[in-house]
C-alpha cells in the first residue's frame, strides 16, 4: 500500500513594513497619477479625437496669438465655422476678416468673451458677425465646452458675462481640466485601443479660420433632422438670463464703440424647412433676433429666410461641405449689402 506524504506549504514571512515605505509608495502612485494627467493636459488640445474640444481650443489660441487687427471678427458656432469663408467676405465686403466660430455649446457666451478679448488686444474691430445655428442662441453654456477654453481657472466668472458655478459644478470643473484619465475617459481610452484615430481624426482649418469639411454623410444628416423635429415638437422659444445677458453685452460694446454687429442663423438641411413643426421653431427664434435687433441701431437681423444645402452637400444637418460654404457666404455678404444699402438709404 503506497503511503502519502503531505507536506505542509512553506510559510511565507512578511517583513515589517515601515511607515517610511508605505509613504514613498503612495507619493510614487501619486507622482505617477500626476504625470500621467499632465501628459494628456498637453496632448489633448492637438490629437484628442473630439472635434468640438479641438475647435475650441484652436479658435481660441488664433484669437490670443493673432498678429494685426480684421475688419470682420467672425463668431459663432460650427455651423459659422464650416460655412462662412473669409476670403469672399474680403472680396465682397473689403477689408480682412478671421473665422472664430467655435462650438454650439458655449452659445452666445462665448461670442461675448471672444468680442470682449479682441477689444482688449486692439480695439474694436469694423464690424461682427454672429453665426449660429437656431437652438444655439439661446443655449446656457455646457460645462465641459466651457472648459476647453484655453483661459486660466475662473475665467468663466471674470468675463462679462459671468457664468456661475454651484459648488458641485466647481468641483466637477477641477476634474474636467486638471484629472483628463477620469474626464476624458473615453477619448483615451479610444486612443489606446486605436492610436491611428489621432491622426486621421483632425480637422482641416484654414489660416483664416475655415474649418473644411472633406465628405457629406447623408444618412447622419437624415437622421439627425428626424431627431430635431422631435426635439422642437412644440417646444417654446424663452431665452435665458445668460444668454439674454451676453446679447446685451454685445449690443452694449456695438454702441460705445461705434461697429455693427449682424445676426445670421447658420446653413440647414432642407429636409427641416419641409417640416411646419420646424418651420414654426425657426420663427419663433427669428421673431426673437428681430425684437432684439430692433431695439440697437447697430444691431442687424439678415438672413431671415434660411440657406438651405441637400443632404448631399452636408455632413450634419448644420454642417455644409467645403465645397457648399461658397454659396452659404455668398447668401450671407448679399443680404449684408441688401441690409447696409437700405441703412444708407434712411
């Protein structure tokens, strides 16, 4: 009969564990963390694969490294920045102009702190132009957007008009711009999984500005209408205090310091302007623009009538192709001329 032995496993002996120790290893942790998140502060901004974060970002860093004045300061959001050329409008209006549209998420906030910023650095310019599309007039700005702002901590509170965070959005604020691996999360993990979307994801802006938009995607542009009209299906128009508050601070800066400033909704998809819901969502905000622009001398409504693209000239259902921002800016310096000659003419 064969007999079994068993043996017992050797015991393991944990050494003590000095304090000293545990205290290296959680600062190396930490050190590691904060390098680590230092890494991606500085790489995000030019080969993060959100085009909205990388607009804001490269609109901002044009407007604080800009070498001479424009006549024409451009502002707004994507649906301005891949639809209004500024070289038609310097060939058509006279002068220079620069693209600054951003991102539909700051609204019009943003416009008022990119005015207010060109003021500081030299002067004010001849005139401005705000281009958004409609549902973006009246946005309150989106946190994260608000963050990508190339601006110190607590601009948002600095800048006229101020936006206030509660506690919680404070808190929220801190992680979004100094803890990327946990805010940007997804992006990078997207990035590891496929490091080549870094390079094949970045966006074509022009040294003017323009933001060129290679291929239309109908279907994305189809989708997205039925989605819109869902959305505005007998939603009312009422701006709020921010919003209403970065209105009147442009129209203030307008008046002292003698430029004019026109409101122009973006490029649409045609598909929308066939729906009567929609329709009546576009007046509702054109109704709004036209008050507002009838109380400021040097404030002007244009383009009331929408441009119109197919969805084979669109890439979203604000978003024209570079070969249809042409006929978009055309449009637009047309009805400013039509606009400027009946001015002169009272």
């Amino acid at each position: 009969m064969i007999q079994r032995h068993t043996k017992q496993p050797p015991q393991e002996i944990a050494r003590p564990v000095r304090r000293k120790e545990i205290l290296l290893t959680l600062l190396g942790s930490l050190l590691i963390l904060l390098l680590a998140n230092v890494a991606t502060i500085l790489y995000l901004p030019k080969h993060g694969t959100n085009w909205g974060d990388r607009i804001i970002e490269y609109k901002w860093q044009m407007l604080l490294h800009m070498d001479e004045p424009v006549n024409w300061l451009i502002l707004g959001d994507s649906s301005g920045a891949t639809a209004v050329v500024p070289s038609i409008i310097d060939q058509t209006l006279g002068g220079t102009s620069v693209n600054l549209c951003t991102h539909g998420g700051l609204g019009i906030v943003n416009d008022a702190w990119m005015l207010d910023t060109y003021i500081e650095r030299f002067g004010p310019p001849k005139a401005v132009l705000l281009v958004h599309f409609p549902s973006a007039w009246n946005t309150n700005p989106v946190l994260y957007s608000l963050l990508q702002i190339p601006l110190g901590w607590g601009f948002w509170s600095r800048l006229q008009p101020p936006v206030e965070l509660s506690p919680k959005q404070s808190f929220d604020a801190f992680l979004t711009r100094y803890a990327p691996l946990y805010s940007h999360s997804t992006t990078m993990n997207l990035l590891l999984k496929t490091p080549w979307l870094a390079s094949a994801s970045d966006p074509s802006f022009q040294d003017n500005g323009l933001l060129l938009l290679p291929r239309a995607d109908p279907s994305a542009v189809i989708a997205q209408a039925q989605e819109m009209i869902s959305s505005v299906t007998g939603t009312e128009v009422v701006f709020n205090e921010v919003a209403e508050g970065a209105f009147e601070h442009i129209a203030a800066l307008a008046e002292q310091f003698n430029f004019d400033v026109y409101l122009a909704n973006g490029p649409i998809y045609e598909g929308l302007t066939e729906n009567q819901e929609y329709l009546a969502y576009l007046s509702r905000f054109g109704d709004w623009l036209d008050t507002f622009a009838a109380k400021h001398e040097r404030v002007h409504y244009v383009l009331r009538k929408p441009v119109t693209f197919p969805a084979d000239l669109m890439e979203l259902t604000v978003h024209v192709i570079g070969s249809a921002a042409p006929q978009y800016t055309e449009a637009l310096v047309s009805d400013i001329l039509y606009n400027v000659q009946n001015s002169t003419s009272d």
